[in-house]
C-alpha cells in the first residue's frame, strides 16, 4: 500500500470522523471505500455514455424486438 496525504475542509473531516465513528471504521477504511466506490461509479457512467453513443450511431429499428415480445415473462397480474 501507499500512503498519501490529503488536505481536508475542517467541516468535511468532522463529518467524515462522524460517519467513521458510527460506522465504527477507520479514516483509512473510509476513504479506501469512498475511493473504490467513485470509482465503480466512474466505470459505470463510462459504459453507459459507450452505450448512450452506440445507440445514437445505431437507433434501435422500428420492430427491432418485436419477436421477443412475446418471450417476456410479467408473471401473474
């Protein structure tokens, strides 16, 4: 591991240690957490802008699906 140092608002720490200590964490997991998350969310909002641009380049075709409507499963009503 590397460690790093970081420059925090006093207001944004107090509120991290809040949420540490309830959640009964350290800073460094906390952090470690709130990184990884951003993270997935960062990967997540780059396959959907892929698949927003793919769409675009190929609109999906009127009666592009219409043979799996039938295929779909709604369970009962």
């Amino acid at each position: 591991m590397s460690t790093v140092e970081l420059t925090l608002d006093t207001t944004l720490l107090t509120r991290v240690d809040e949420a540490t200590h309830a959640l009964g964490i350290s800073r460094d997991e906390f952090f470690r957490k709130a990184l990884e998350e951003a993270l997935r969310r960062l990967a997540i909002a780059e396959l959907e802008e892929k698949h927003r641009a793919g769409y675009e380049r190929h609109p999906v075709q009127p009666n592009e699906f219409e043979d799996w409507e039938t295929e779909q499963a709604w369970g009962e009503a």
